[in-house]
C-alpha cells in the first residue's frame, strides 16, 4: 500500500471583494494487487475510514443519508478501490491536520488486517 497525504488551499470568490479559503486533505493511496485481492476477500471493503463534515447543499443529503455521522459523509475502504485519491474539504487547517492524522492511523489499522487476512491461518512441516 502507497500513501500519499498532503493539504491543499483553495480561495473561492464568496462576493465581490470577498475570498474564502477552503483546505482540503488530498489522500492518495494505491493498493497492490495482493491488497486488493485480500480486501475484497475478507470483506475489509465495507470498513469505514474516515469521515468528513458535509458543507453546502450536501449537509442534508448527509444528514438524511447518514443520520448517525450528523452531517459527516463516511469514506470506505471501497471507494479508495475504485478511486485512489480524495480531496474533502475542512473550514481551517486545524481540522484538516486532524482529519490527516486520523485518516493516517486508520490506515496503519486497515494495513494490519490486511496482513492479517492474507497471512495463511496454517502451516504443516515435517521436521
């Protein structure tokens, strides 16, 4: 597994004379084939990651969606498969630097199952 992290800035024109920065934690991450190959067979891919606060007009779809995350939107093991990187949006640094370290430990986590589900559960040897 290859992870790439980093947090970009974007200003976004809000009115005439009014910017508005917005810092997005842009994950990368890019599964062998071996890592697929476990994911998918021991289901790992319905595993949520992480979560990121909803903003705008996705703030109700979230919260009608997914009532128990109160207006979080959840990022699964799944959506990394089919897509390798995502950028969600956080109103400061603070929380993209949060949301960045935790993203981080739950991939040392998945990494471990991973390993764990690939690693055969029996040896036989003769001695």
């Amino acid at each position: 597994m290859k992870v790439n992290m980093k947090i970009e800035q974007q200003e976004h024109r809000v009115g005439f004379f009014k910017k508005e920065i917005s810092h997005h934690v842009a994950a990368r991450v890019d599964f062998t084939p071996e890592e697929r190959q476990a994911i998918e067979r021991s289901g790992i891919n319905t595993y949520e990651l992480f979560s990121y606060p909803a903003s705008g007009v996705m703030v109700e779809y979230a919260l009608e969606k997914y009532p128990h995350l109160k207006g979080r939107i959840p990022i699964h093991v799944a959506d990394f498969l089919r897509q390798a990187q995502f950028k969600p949006p956080y109103p400061d640094v603070l929380q993209a630097q949060r949301a960045m370290a935790e993203l981080k430990e739950n991939l040392i986590y998945l990494k471990s199952a991973i390993e764990q589900t690939s690693a055969p559960a029996s040896e036989s040897f003769e001695l």
